[in-house]
C-alpha cells in the first residue's frame, strides 16, 4: 500500500511539474511569437509613414522641376528671336528657378551636337559635352522623347553627383534642342539621411526600370546601378504598386530587410523605404532573451523543487518501511512479530468468513530450547533461532506469513491452504529443522521442532479460536514425543489428532 501511494504520489508531482513547465514554455513561446509580430506591424506602420513622406517629397522637387522646365520652353517658344544662352531676361528666370529650390536644381542648355552651356554663357565655348548622355540620346528616339529622367551623372562641370531630366524644345532657339534640368543626389540623399530607420535602415529613390537615383545612406558608387533583379521589381511591384513586404536582400546591401515600396502615378519613379530586420527585432530579440532566461531559471527550479520533493517522498516512504519494519518484525529472527502476525492473522480470518477461502495456521515450537541457552550460552541460541528461521522460510511461499510469536515459539500463516496441503509443508520443514547442525567448542548443537496446524472451519468464532486450535495441537505434538506435526480436527468433530510422528 505504501509503496503504491509513493508512486502516485511521485507521478503528481511529476505530472504537476509537467504542466507548470508546459505552461510556462507555451506562455514564453506565445509572447515571443506575438510581441515579434507586434514589434513588425509597428514597424510597417512606421515604414508606410516614412514612405508617403518621402514620395511626397520627391513629387515635389519632380514637380518644381516640370514647372520649370515647361515655363523655360513656354518663355523660349514665345521669344524666338531671343538668345537663350545670353539674353538677359531669360538669365533672370532661370536664376529665380535656382532660388527657388534652395539650388537644389540647376537648369542647362543643349545644343543640337551635344554642347551643353550654363545660363548665361560664359562665352562661345560649351562647358561640356553631353552628347554621350542617356538623357540627351532619349530626345532623339521617337520612343524615349518627352520628359525623361536620366541615369545619375557626375557633373563634368563640378563633379557633383546628378539626377538629369531633360525635355525636347518646342521651338529650336539658335541651335538650342534640349532643357536640361538637374537635380542634386546629395538634396535627397539629405533628406532621405533625416527621415530612414537607423541604424541600417534606408531610403532610396528608383527609376521605374530599377535604376538607382538617391539613396541614404548615400553611396555613390551605386548611382545607376540597376535594382531590377530584386525582390521589390522582380516579384513585388508586379503583384501590387505599392506594400509592404520581407526582401531576402537589397540591391545595395545585401541584408534582408522589411521594405514599404510605392510606384509614383505621376512620375516613373519608385520609393523604397526599408528597415534592416535585424534592427527591428533587436529590441525584441534582447526582450526574447531576457524572459527565455527567466524560463529557464523557473525551469531549473521547478525540476529542482521537483527533484526534492520526490527525494523527500522517497525518504518519507524509506522511513515509513523502517517505521513499519521495525514494528512489525523482530529484532532478533528477522521474521513478523507477534502484533504483526495476529492482525494479519484477523485479516485473514475475515477473509475467509467473507468468501469461504481456506486458511492453514501453524504453530512451530524448538523442542528443549531452554537446554541450548543454559548449557552452550544464549549466543548459541540466537544462532539456532537464525538458523531455524533460515530453515523455516526456504520451506515457504511468499504469500505465507512466519512470525515470533515469542521466545521459541513461531507461527506460520498460510492462506488458501487446506490442513492436507499445509501438512507435506510442516513435515519438509520439521526435516529441515533436524538437518540442522551449529558447531561450538562443546560440541555440534542439534536440535527439532514441534508443530500444530489448524485450519479454518465455519464453526469458529474467531481467529484467536483458531489460534488457540493450533495452540491445543502443538501441546498435543509436544505430548506424544515432540519432533513430530500434529493437525488439529475440525471444529465439532471428535477430538482425534492427525499426528505426523517424527
């Protein structure tokens, strides 16, 4: 019963300890998972945010720069005869586009051979040639003609990096085809530097075909590099104008980022505003980290608390058994005492009253004990009682039950064993018992045993009635001689013994 209630006992604190970490690791992995997702949202609205900002302003300096542009054409188509690279009142336009927009844009004039002269001229010799120029080639195609932004340009005036947009004259003006109009990277890579996610985050601004125009971080060296192989142009800009969506990797970088695109309607021009992820969840991931160590602390005490309270149980039930050892065995044998023996004894008989089982008892005693401790010293007698014990228990079934009842008196409890079964047993043991041989300085110590069985009957009252049966057929044993076995008759019958002679 004991041994049954510690392992209930052990498998609730194991399934309790179960449950808690279960509990606890879902709860780790739930939060994570949803604070990682809030933490993402929260940045997509921000991107968003960013990006609408930044194609607003991007459609304004395109604006400004058409309307300077159409009222250039518009003042040259309206003055023919005028010389646009030095007349007066055209130089004065154009210095108000100039501060206008904070010289951000800077307009320029082409004739038909590429010769591209600054307003006013500063003489007959041009200040470049561009015939070389996308932004001049396009005027000529038939395809391409109208208002076209170029490839971004080192300025072969002042090196400035460039972002050209030109547009075909109406009206050719002394040999003047083109208005140029420029419009300086480092005005949006300024700008765009203000606004991005730091620290890896980036703002750059794209030709609809993928090529590179701004960007901040400002990185000159990818100036009209073509994006058209990532995942923006590739795979999402085909899908949807505009979003918000996972790269894998930028065309600058490299790193995977979250990236809000938007293709202008207005312009073809592409706004992308990205945040590298790593940035994103670094808040999240130091959170993860934190509240994962105090998982793991709650787990280690939780398996340690665990652990101790199933030593403690173990403990308990180890000195439980002691307790219960202790008081139901002997010191000396080894064997049941007699408290023990007699409860289980009543246990037994109840049994059999309940359900009819048979029930053998029998009561042994050693034959002249008092004659080994008097005359060999009672060291020798605790030997042959061990021996006895020895003897005895190798002659029964684990469900038998053998006690001291005390001195050298015993009992053996047999259960569902009728007295024919019970006496083949008693006979094997009382051999046993002869068998035996203890040497001492005085010589060997022999010594045999005496035994009564009874059985149960319905007549008996009780198991102290079957006890005392028992008790009447060892006296009778011991009366026609000793070493011998003598079976009790059933209650109500005639008082004839069944004596096993030795």
């Amino acid at each position: 019963m004991g041994k049954d209630t510690e392992r209930i006992s052990i498998r609730l604190v194991v399934g309790l300890t179960a449950v808690f970490l279960l509990c606890l690791w879902a709860f780790v992995a739930y939060w994570s998972l949803r604070s990682r997702d809030l933490e993402i949202d929260s940045t997509r609205v921000t991107l968003v945010r960013l990006s609408t900002a930044a194609e607003e302003q991007v459609r304004r300096m395109f604006k400004l720069v058409e309307v300077f542009l159409d009222t250039s054409d518009l003042w040259l188509a309206n003055h023919p005869q005028a010389d646009p690279l030095t007349d007066p009142q055209f130089s004065a336009l154009v210095q108000g586009f100039y501060r206008a927009s904070g010289n951000a844009i800077q307009l320029r004039l082409v004739k038909r051979d590429g010769a591209l002269y600054r307003i006013p001229a500063e003489g007959p010799k041009p200040n470049a040639r561009v015939g070389d120029r996308d932004y001049f080639l396009a005027q000529g195609d038939a395809g391409r003609r109208g208002f076209y932004i170029g490839t971004p340009v080192q300025s072969r005036e002042n090196g400035h990096w460039l972002i050209p947009i030109s547009v075909p004259l109406q009206r050719s003006s002394h040999d003047v085809t083109v208005l140029l109009a420029s419009i300086r990277v480092d005005y949006f890579a300024g700008v765009f530097e203000q606004e991005r996610i730091r620290p890896n985050g980036a703002i750059t601004l794209l030709r609809r075909d993928g090529t590179l125009l701004a960007r901040a971080p400002h990185l000159p060296q990818l100036l009209g590099k073509s994006a058209a192989q990532t995942d923006v142009f590739a795979d999402f800009l085909p899908r949807e104008p505009r979003g918000v969506e996972f790269s894998s990797s930028s065309a600058t970088d490299g790193v995977s980022k979250l990236t809000s695109y938007a293709a202008m309607d207005d312009f073809p021009l592409v706004v992308v505003v990205a945040a590298a992820t790593d940035d994103i969840l670094a808040r999240w991931e130091l959170d993860a980290t934190v509240i994962t160590l105090v998982g793991l602390i709650l787990t280690v005490f939780a398996l340690a608390a665990s652990g101790r309270l199933i030593w403690l149980l173990r403990d308990q039930e180890r000195a439980r058994c002691e307790l219960f050892r202790m008081a139901s065995t002997d010191d000396l044998t080894g064997c049941l005492n007699r408290r023990h023996f007699m409860a289980s004894l009543t246990r037994e008989f109840s049994r059999s009253q309940r359900h009819g089982d048979d029930l053998s008892l029998m009561v042994l005693d050693l034959d002249f004990f008092k004659r080994i401790n008097d005359g060999y010293g009672h060291a020798v007698g605790d030997k042959a009682l061990g021996a006895f014990v020895a003897a005895a228990q190798s002659c029964l079934r684990q469900s038998d039950q053998f006690a001291r009842l005390g001195g050298e008196e015993f009992g053996i409890l047999l259960p569902v064993t009728t007295v024919e079964q019970a006496q083949p047993v008693a006979e094997r043991l009382r051999q046993k018992v002869a068998e035996i041989r203890i040497p001492t300085p005085q010589g060997v110590v022999q010594f045999t045993v005496s035994i009564g069985i009874a059985a149960y009957s319905s007549d008996l009252a009780s198991a102290e009635e079957l006890l005392l049966q028992a008790d009447r057929a060892l006296y009778a044993a011991k009366g026609a001689g000793r070493n011998r076995v003598v079976a009790a008759p059933p209650a109500g019958l005639p008082a004839d013994t069944v004596v096993t002679p030795g």
